[in-house]
C-alpha cells in the first residue's frame, strides 16, 4: 500500500515512521510519501490560504495550490519524501508465520481510481468498518486542511482523478487534518495482512464483532488484593468464550449501548443482557398433591424456558382469615360447588430472568395442572416470603 500525506505541516507526520508502522515501511508492506503543500504555492510568502468569501474568521486553503498538488500526487509525478522506519526491528518471525497462518485481506472497494481521503470535523465519521475495506487500497492520499478548511470547489474537483471521501475521527475540533491522518493510517495499516503478527488479535477487536471487547487480565493472579475472575482459570474454552462475550456485551450496553441495535443477540445473549432479579408472587387454589407434583418439576421447566429459579417458597393460606377469598368465589361460581380437595395457597418464586413480567406470570401458571384458579403477578427484585402474605394484618402476635 502506498499512502500519501500532503500538507503543510510534513514533520507532524513523523510518528508514522515509528512502531507498527515502521515496521511495515521495513517489510516492505507499507510505503508513505509526505508532500509540502507549500511546493506548489508561490510567492515571497509561498501563502497557501487566503480570506472567506462571504466575511467570517479564520482562512480558506486556495484552490490554485491544492489543484496541482492533488493533480501530480495522483499522477505519481512526484515522490515527496519517502519516509523510512524510525528505528529498524530485529526481523525475528511473528506468531502467524510461526504458525503457518498466511493473511487474508478484508473485501474492499474496487477502483482504478486512488481513494483521497479529506479529514474534516464536517466529515462522514471514520469507523472499523471504513478501516477495514481501505485496508486493502493500494494507494490512498490524504489532504490535510488546516485553518477554516480547504475550498470546496477542490473537493468537488478532485473527484475526476480520486473516489473522494470527507472523513471525521469524532466529534471534536483539531486545529487541522495531520492528526486525523494518523489515526486514520494506523487503523487502517494494521489490519494490511502481514503487518500485526498476530491475525487473531484484529479479528477479536473491539468493533469486529459490533462489540467492545470487554477486560483482559494477565500475570500475577493477585494484584494489589484484586483478582483476576475465576473462570479465566477453568480451562473450559467454552464457558471461557462466553463469560467473554457476557462481558463485551454488559460493556457495550453500558458504554455504547446504541451499539447493540446492530448485533444480533442470540438468547445467551438475551440473558446475559436483560437479566434481572424477579418473583412472581401467586395466590394459587390447588390440591396439595397436585401442588407437590408441580412444584417437583418446576424448576427445571422453568429454567428450561429462561427462568432461572433460585427458590420456591409456598405456603397455605388459612381461609378463616380471609372468608371472602376471590379465588374461592370464583371457584363456587364456575363449579357449582365450595372448594373440596383445593386449598388456598400462596406462592412465591424467586430467580433470574431477562423474560418480559407478564411472560414469567404466564409461565409460572402454565405450569400448574391446567385449570388451576389462580391470581398474582412477577416484580422486578427479590421478594422474601411472608412479607405482605395474605391476612398478615389478622397476626395475633401483631
Ligand atoms: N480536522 C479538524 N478536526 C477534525 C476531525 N474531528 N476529524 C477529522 N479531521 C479534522
């Protein structure tokens, strides 16, 4: 890949000499040319920018110095200063080539034409996905503004010899383009196969997946009395990818949650997100045989549709207290007849959920023999069991 940076500032583009990036103008993968705007311009001042039309602060860059220099950078008639590595690397074998992996490029946009790229706060903002596709661009030019920008008639211009793109690295103001540029380059040079030793570790990034990459920890196992989270040292790989994934997504939904409108969430997923502690508080009219061959399966069915019971509390209400139970009208209406075998229970299941209330109500009911007289609700939290039970205001000891 060939970049080249034109400019007015040429040593602000030295950092691209150093680490990463000089490492690859080392291997070869990389080669960058850095342009002085003020070749192309004239005059005892060699000025490259001049007064808005239309009145206002700051100054415009002029169409009649970028117009050349973005003509012969495109044409390759000129080299600029072709920047070597900073400090040369010892040329010891990366991970992959230890491994035998070769790199893969990321799909691009096709093009004869070079991709000029033009950093402006006004721009499209830069993303992952940007960096990837340009990652396999064989030249790209930047044209660094400075002041109140560039005149737009040589944007518009530029678009007959280069595909333009009007890019910004966020929502802030630099005092020109330089900056941008280098963060646009080494995003964009480190997935160029070849360049990171390690191919794995740009395709668990942050982003790769939709995601922030959540924490990471490394040796010592205690530090400063903290811990590095037990399941890193299970050696299951499977529950270790997903307490990873957990922790992308509680760190997106956290940070970045607009993020996750774009990730498909699988119901793992789902849990690890919207789970919450819930109860559903039920008065329920039952056998109590029926009631022990319900409950005895209820957990594992409960669990099984997304309810993650952590305990079952019930107890009988006794009816003296409570002579005009709605359950047990109810009951006489429909059958004709006082409630024989069923008896008045109150239920309380407590777990974890990320299910909708309504839905773990339902859930919880339908799980009774069908038919069962039932009233009651699911909240959100821990619920203890007899606080606010039925005819607690009849307690003697009260
Ligand atoms: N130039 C000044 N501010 C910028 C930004 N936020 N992004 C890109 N280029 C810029």
């Amino acid at each position: 890949m060939r970049l080249d940076v034109i400019t007015i500032f040429p040593e602000y583009l030295d950092p691209l000499r150093h680490a990463l990036l000089g490492k690859a103008l080392e291997r070869g993968i990389l080669e960058v040319g850095v342009h002085d705007l003020r070749n192309w311009a004239s005059g005892g001042h060699r000025a490259v920018d001049d007064t808005p039309f239309g009145g206002g602060p700051g100054m415009v860059m002029m169409p009649e110095i970028w117009g050349p220099a973005l003509d012969d950078v495109a044409a390759g008639t000129r080299d600029g200063t072709v920047l070597d590595s900073a400090t040369p690397h010892l040329d010891a074998p990366r991970h992959d080539e230890l491994n035998g992996i070769s790199g893969h490029s990321y799909e691009g946009e096709s093009g004869e034409l070079p991709l000029l790229i033009v950093p402006t706060p006004a721009g499209e903002p830069f993303t992952q996905e940007m960096a990837r596709q340009w990652s396999n661009e064989s030249h790209i030019v930047f044209a660094c503004g400075r002041y109140e920008g560039i005149d737009q008639r040589v944007v518009d211009d530029a678009a007959q010899r280069y595909r333009v793109r009007e890019i910004s690295i966020g929502d802030y103001v630099l005092v020109g383009g330089e900056v941008a540029v280098l963060v646009m380059a080494e995003a964009i040079v480190r997935l160029i196969p070849g360049v990171l030793g390690n191919r794995s570790s740009h395709e668990e990034d942050s982003f790769s997946d939709g995601l922030l990459e959540g924490p990471s920890y490394t040796k010592p196992r205690t530090w400063r009395g903290r811990e590095v989270p037990e399941v890193l040292f299970s050696g299951d790989h499977g529950r270790i990818a997903r307490w990873r994934r957990d922790q992308a997504l509680l760190r997106t939904q956290e940070r970045r949650p607009e993020l996750l409108d774009t990730v498909e969430l699988s119901d793992a997923d789902e849990r690890a997100l919207y789970s919450r502690n819930v109860a559903t508080d039920l008065n329920v009219l039952i056998n109590p045989a029926d009631w022990g061959r319900a409950v005895a399966k209820l957990p594992k069915k409960l669990r099984k549709a997304g309810f993650d019971v952590t305990d079952i509390h019930a107890e009988i209400v006794d009816l003296t207290c409570e002579p005009d139970n709605m359950l047990v009208t109810q009951f006489e209406q429909t059958e004709g007849h006082v409630p024989v075998t069923e008896v008045l229970h109150r239920v309380l299941v407590n777990g974890r959920s990320h299910l909708d209330l309504r839905e773990l109500t339902q859930l919880v009911v339908r799980n009774l023999p069908r038919g069962t007289y039932w009233y009651g609700t699911t909240d959100e939290g821990h619920r203890e069991p007899g606080i606010a039970a039925a005819c607690a205001w009849q307690d003697p000891g009260s």
